[in-house]
C-alpha cells in the first residue's frame, strides 16, 4: 500500500542491482533498477519494453544508468529463458544470473519466491522491506490488481497464471536470488 511507495531517488555512489523477466510479444520484457538500502530494497526505476531486441534493453539500461548518474549496475537477476540477454549483459560488464536453476515446470520454486516477496513487502509485524518508487507504474500496477489463477481462486500453493505479472516476476527473482533458497546460484559479494 502507500506505506511501501516512496519518492526516494537511489544513493548515486552506492551498488545497484537489475532484475528482468524476459519478454518480447505478446509478454513485455521487464527491467527493475534495485538497490540494497540495508534494511530495505529500493526499486527505484524500470523498463517495460515490448518487441525490443536484447542489444536494445542493454543500450537502454545504460543510458538509464546515466541518466540517475548511477555507477553500471553491479548485477542482474535475469530470467532462465534469456540466456542471450544475460550474454549481451556480461558483454558490457554487468555480470548477469539465472535466478532459477530449476527444471521447467518447477512450480514449488516460483510459489517459494512468491511467498517471499510477500512478506518482505510487509510481514506478519507489519516491516516494509521493499519500497517501490512511483515511477515504477507497471510494477505498482501489477502488485495492486494481483495475479491471475487457474478458476479464479487458489490456495497458498499455487502458481499463478503467465499474465499481469512480468514486473512481479523479476523482483521475485532477485528477491530469491539474494535471499531464498537460490542465492547459492550467483558468487556471494559485499555489494549485495
């Protein structure tokens, strides 16, 4: 809710993460700029890009970068069915990971990330540890109307449907990635 929007621009002398759920059409490609505040992540800015080539999300990324006069980000979280994206992204030195390492299919995985995300945009105590800047609409948007289940209705344990949920999925993935089960998949570093 309002408690996790904020106007916040990132410290420009401090790391900066991306996250992406890779798309081209009918699904968007989703980019979030992320970065670790200490006791709370930051999501500070975003792509959404429809039929947009690998190498452009890349120039993109960059420019954006400059723009916020922020240093190159320092890693990306990049979805398992874009391999060439992440090699286009270790291609200008922003070392790029698959947030899941599990087989197509793995349900169990995704719902886990899913949980976690969750809660760390607000708990069981009511802490916010995800604050989400304004500018990211498609995000906001995709949080407040929710994912799509199967019938409609779904228990704790099910995945939701591929739909309004691109922005979703990629902060899952660094949100697994840094935190759940999956941060063995990527070399441990300080700036994290």
């Amino acid at each position: 809710n309002e408690e996790n929007l904020t106007d916040e621009e990132p410290n420009t002398l401090q790391p900066v993460m991306l996250t992406i759920d890779d798309g081209y059409f009918p699904d968007p490609r989703a980019t979030l700029f992320v970065q670790n505040k200490g006791s709370y992540l930051l999501v500070f800015d975003e792509l959404y890009q429809y039929k947009t080539l690998e190498e452009q999300t890349v120039e993109d990324i960059v420019e954006r970068s400059a723009n916020h006069k922020i240093r190159r980000p320092s890693t990306a979280a990049v979805s398992h069915e874009a391999p060439a994206l992440r090699a286009r992204l270790n291609k200008v030195s922003i070392p790029a990971y698959s947030w899941l390492q599990t087989q197509a299919g793995d349900s169990s995985t995704r719902v886990a990330a899913i949980k976690l995300t969750r809660s760390m945009i607000k708990d069981a105590k009511g802490h916010r540890s995800i604050k989400v800047h304004r500018r990211c609409v498609n995000l906001i948007r995709e949080i407040t109307q929710g994912y799509r289940y199967p019938d409609g209705k779904h228990s704790p344990d099910d995945r939701p449907e591929d739909g309004n949920d691109h922005a979703c999925e990629a902060l899952e993935g660094l949100v697994w990635m840094l935190y759940g089960k999956g941060q063995h998949q990527k070399p441990r570093s300080k700036e994290y």
